[in-house]
C-alpha cells in the first residue's frame, strides 16, 4: 500500500496507470461505488435499457461480453436477466472487483485488475466488448488508446454508453477539474475505425428511465 500527495491510501500501482486512474483506485472509487451500491429497481431498468440496446442484433446475440471498466458490474448484473452469455470484466478498483467476482457477476478466471487504455485479455475475447459511463473518465490524449484497446478484445460488436456532447468539453467531478470529458463518442469511435458499421443508437432519458442521460451506441465491425 502507498499513499498519495493528497493523502489518500491506494493500492500497489497498476503499470502505466494515469492520475485518474489512481483516483480511481482510491477514495474517489470507493465513493463511486457507495453511491452506485446494488438495487432491485436500479437493475431492473438497467435490464430494460440493454434490452433496447440489444434489440437490433435480433436473434444474433453475443455469447460473450467484456465489459470494461465494469465497477461491481451492475451492467452485467442487469445482462445477466436478457443473455445467457459469457461475461469477462476489467477494472481498476481491486476491492470492486473482489465484490463482482464474491457475487457471482463473472468468475475470477474471466476478470483482470487493469484499465481501458491498457485491456489484459487477448485479441477478440468477446463477442462484444462495451463501456458504460467510462470513456467519459478517460483524458482526451489517451482516449484513442483506450478505444484501440476495446476494439481489438472486441470479436465483433462494441457498446458505448457514454454522456454525450457535439463538441468536446470537460466538466468538474466531484472536486476535480481532470476526471469528467464529454464529447460526441459514436462520433469519435466511427472516425477513428471507418470500417464499424452503425448497429444501432439511442437515448436514455434520466425521467423516463431513472438512468442518467446517457447516449448509446452499437457497432459492428466489419
């Protein structure tokens, strides 16, 4: 264990990890994960969302998913009532993952400790590889290492469900003026790899939904 200029405990670094990285490893993760603790109602709507996002695949669904930068995997946890496939995780918070795997979500052998811009799971790992509320967490100059990093554990499909903006534009979080970055991402993913071919898209309003304004986006490579 060391600890932070700020204070705070983390844990052994992960190799090449980024201040917002770190911050996730410490408090502001911890924080992160007390407020997105695990509710029946709150996975119940999760559900629904993915059953929208999915909608378009038909009966041509994933038998694998990774999800990247998956927290407890309330995302997964919510896949798990609309898909019998199987799921990997990658995260950066050790004790959030601890939790995923004691609860079942995926089992140990299929989860890493790492981050999106460095993914430890081998080329095309599952059939769809996604994000939720991570690119956003992602500083622009490592964004596209991040989205090489998906794209290539992506066998064929990557999900973005990210906070959207036309233009790009940071925004404080929690106390911090590096950690929040909006900007167009099925934009970027589609300008970056020319060769994915729009799935899908949508939005989920906060009102209607009870999830947070959240921009969707469903690729396909071809």
């Amino acid at each position: 264990m060391t600890t932070q200029t700020d204070g705070n405990p983390t844990p052994s670094a992960i190799d090449g990890a980024t201040p917002q990285i770190d911050r996730w490893r410490s408090d502001l993760g911890h924080a992160y994960r007390d407020r997105n603790s695990v509710s029946e109602v709150g996975i119940e709507k999760l559900s629904r969302a993915w059953a929208q996002v999915l909608a378009p695949l038909g009966a041509d669904q994933p038998e694998s998913i990774l999800e990247v930068g998956s927290n407890i995997g309330l995302q997964l946890r919510a896949l798990r009532r609309i898909t019998q496939a199987e799921f990997f995780a990658v995260e950066p918070n050790p004790e959030s993952l601890r939790i995923l795997v004691e609860d079942g979500v995926a089992p140990v052998e299929n989860t890493r400790e790492g981050m999106a811009n460095a993914i430890p799971f081998d080329d095309g790992t599952a059939d769809l590889a996604f994000t939720s509320g991570v690119l956003i967490h992602v500083p622009p100059e490592q964004l596209d290492a991040a989205c090489h990093e998906i794209y290539r554990c992506s066998k064929r499909w990557i999900g973005c469900l990210e906070y959207f903006s036309d233009q790009p534009e940071s925004k404080p979080y929690h106390g911090f003026s590096d950690m929040l970055f909006k900007r167009d991402f099925g934009g970027h993913w589609m300008d970056l790899y020319p060769d994915l071919r729009l799935v899908g898209n949508g939005f989920f309003w906060r009102r209607s939904t009870g999830l947070d304004n959240i921009t969707w986006w469903l690729f396909e490579k071809r």
